[in-house]
C-alpha cells in the first residue's frame, strides 16, 4: 500500500532518518496519508528550558517535522517558505503529539496547519506553514 508517495510507513521512516535533528531529540512518525500526517514526542529532561518547561524550539520542531512528513512524501521537495507558531498552553503531559492535515495543495505551493497537543489532550501549539514546491 502506497503511504504518501512511499511505498509504507517503515519507507517513510526511513527516508524521514535522514533528519537527524528530529530524530536525534525523540521525534517519531507515526501516522502518514495523502492528507495528514503524525508525529510524537516523549519529553525528557533535554527538552526542557531554565524554568523547567518544555522548549518552544522543541515544539517548533515537533511541527515542523510533521509539516516536513507530510509536504515531502510525493516525489517533490517542499521547503518551507514561511510558518508561524502560537504558543497555546504550557504541556502537562509526557508527550506531544502534532497533526499535520493540508489547508491547501497546489501546484507550486501548499498551506499545511499543525495541531500540537499534548497526551492530556491540552491544546499546546497551532502552526502554519506555506510550502514552496521545488522542481
């Protein structure tokens, strides 16, 4: 079965190790379709700032990373072009978890919305980021 543009999940993964910032901080795909995309984070001491919270860099990351997953998966190299993040509520749970489902999908550009929450269910990111397509 065709997973958004890889032949499986596990292709995806393997091809998505090749981000070595992503997976050498804990992010994880978990979930992979034409039309959202997954992925998680166990919170460890390493994700945390000087005040004990958890990184916004780190969540930042968590939704690129989903943005990336999902943009990336048809054959085409999507850059980012512009994204934004609003930072909703300090996480309280072990793990975050971002969805990424597009907004938009054109020829030469898309808009994707990226929902982070933790596993408490709070509400902790919503990002925006418009893709450029390349080649």
């Amino acid at each position: 079965m065709t997973v958004n543009g890889f032949d499986s999940i596990e292709d995806a993964r393997d091809y998505f190790s090749g981000d070595r910032f992503a997976g050498e901080n804990g992010i994880t795909l978990e979930e992979l379709d034409g039309s959202h995309s997954v992925a998680s984070l166990e919170l460890s001491a390493r994700h945390k700032n000087a005040f004990g919270g958890v990184m916004g860099g780190a969540i930042f990351t968590l939704a690129d990373f989903a943005f990336a997953a999902l943009t990336n998966g048809r054959g085409r190299v999507t850059v980012a072009q512009q994204v934004s993040i609003n930072y909703l509520s300090q996480p309280k749970g072990a793990r975050l978890v971002a969805t990424a489902r597009y907004r938009k999908d054109g020829r030469t550009s898309c808009v994707v919305n990226v929902d982070v929450a933790d596993d408490t269910g709070r509400d902790v990111a919503q990002f925006t980021g418009t893709g450029f397509k390349l080649g």
